[in-house]
C-alpha cells in the first residue's frame, strides 16, 4: 500500500488515496492528506468541515446530506463544494474508509 509522508508523518492509504488506519488520523495527518488530494492549505472552515464529517460517520457511520453539514456548522448552504470542489476529498482529507457505490455517485452528482 502507499505511503504518504508529511514532515514526521507517515500515514498508509490504498490505491485511492483513503486512509487504511482511520485512528491514524489528526489535524497533522489531514494536512498529508490534504497535499495528497492537491490542497496546500487546511483553512479553519474546510477543517470545521472535515472534522463534522468524522464526528458524523462516527456517531452514524454514514455520509452525512451535504446541506446537512454546513447548516451543522454554520457555513454557506454550498460549504463543502465551496471549499474542496470535491466532497470525496473532503472524505478522505477526514480520513474515513471509502464510502459504497451509492455514496460515491451521490457525492459525484454534486460536483458543480
């Protein structure tokens, strides 16, 4: 499996680009996974963002409605989108397993 490193961090993803280990996830490991998905910066909003949806999938281990999250956190109706274009990266920036077929061609339909 791949290894991404960041300055003292090595983290193992699979082919995509998801995190093996979802516990070796931190704010630190974000930032390698951010660069990873071609993101340079973890701006304060994109981390409100990332660090919803894991606290979402670890209360009900799915993906939660993308309007969902930016009402939960106070941001524009379009957050997700806004910030990281993609909300597959935002998935994996958050760390979390890859998400099924279904997630995966909801979260496609979004992209604008």
């Amino acid at each position: 499996m791949p290894i991404i490193e960041h300055g003292s961090i090595k983290l193992e993803v699979d082919a995509e680009g998801y995190l093996v280990n979802t516990n070796d996830w931190s704010e630190k490991a974000a930032c390698a996974l951010a660069e990873n998905e071609g993101i340079d910066e973890l701006t304060k909003e994109k981390l409100e963002i990332i660090k919803f949806l894991r606290q979402y999938y670890n209360q009900f281990r799915s993906f939660p409605i993308l309007n969902a999250v930016c009402k939960n956190i106070h941001q524009p109706e379009d957050c997700v989108n806004e910030e990281f274009i993609d909300p597959l990266k935002a998935w994996k920036i958050a760390g979390l397993p890859r998400p099924g077929e279904e997630v995966i061609t909801y979260l496609e339909s979004t992209v604008k």
